[in-house]
C-alpha cells in the first residue's frame, strides 16, 4: 500500500472549504488502485487550521498513474495561472510506503 498525504494550513475558519473540497464527488474514485480519501482536522481551539487529506492507493505505480493521468492533469491545468485562495497559508504532499498495518482490515466482500 502507498499513502499520499497533503498537508494545508488555513486561516481560521476556512478548514470546512478544504473538507468540501476533497469530499466532493470525483474523478479519483474510478482511478484504478485507488483505495479511499480521508479527510482530517487537527483539533485545536483557534488560530491557523491544519488539514490532512489522506489517499490510499494499492500500489505506488497506481499514485503515479493517478499524478500522469489526464483527467488529474486537466484539473491543474483549469487552474494553472490562478492565484491559490488567500486561505491557504501553506500546502505540501508526502508520500509513504506502508510497511506495517494493525486493527482496521478491510473486509474483501
């Protein structure tokens, strides 16, 4: 298994926008090796807020097919020259190899 996780800091009260966002219906659910998208919220009480969008995929060839697909690829270039929304303070992707799992299994049915 690979994990992508993006990383985004927004001004206070704006997390909800990043929710929407990515809980949206879209195209990454028909992308084969796709596994599943969460969507986290650190919890905290005010100030900045920090989003975690975490996708699973199968494999990392299947992330790669993802990034070199010209549906995703269409996407960046609807926003290519936009300027990002004055919300989003910070932004960055880490990838990751899943190398051990415990607990939640999914079940094959």
């Amino acid at each position: 298994m690979f994990v992508q996780i993006k990383t985004i800091l927004v001004t206070e009260g704006h997390a909800d926008r990043i929710v929407d966002r990515f809980t949206s219906q879209g195209i990454i659910e028909q992308q084969p090796g796709f596994i599943d998208l969460s969507v986290l919220k650190k919890r905290q009480r005010k100030g900045n807020e920090e989003v975690l969008v975490m996708i699973r995929w199968e494999s990392e060839e299947a992330w790669k097919a993802w990034e070199k697909s010209e549906a995703h690829l269409a996407g960046h270039r609807a926003n290519r020259g936009k300027p990002a929304p004055s919300y989003i303070l910070e932004s960055r992707q880490d990838v990751f190899y899943v190398l051990g799992q415990k607990g939640y299994v999914e079940s094959s049915t």
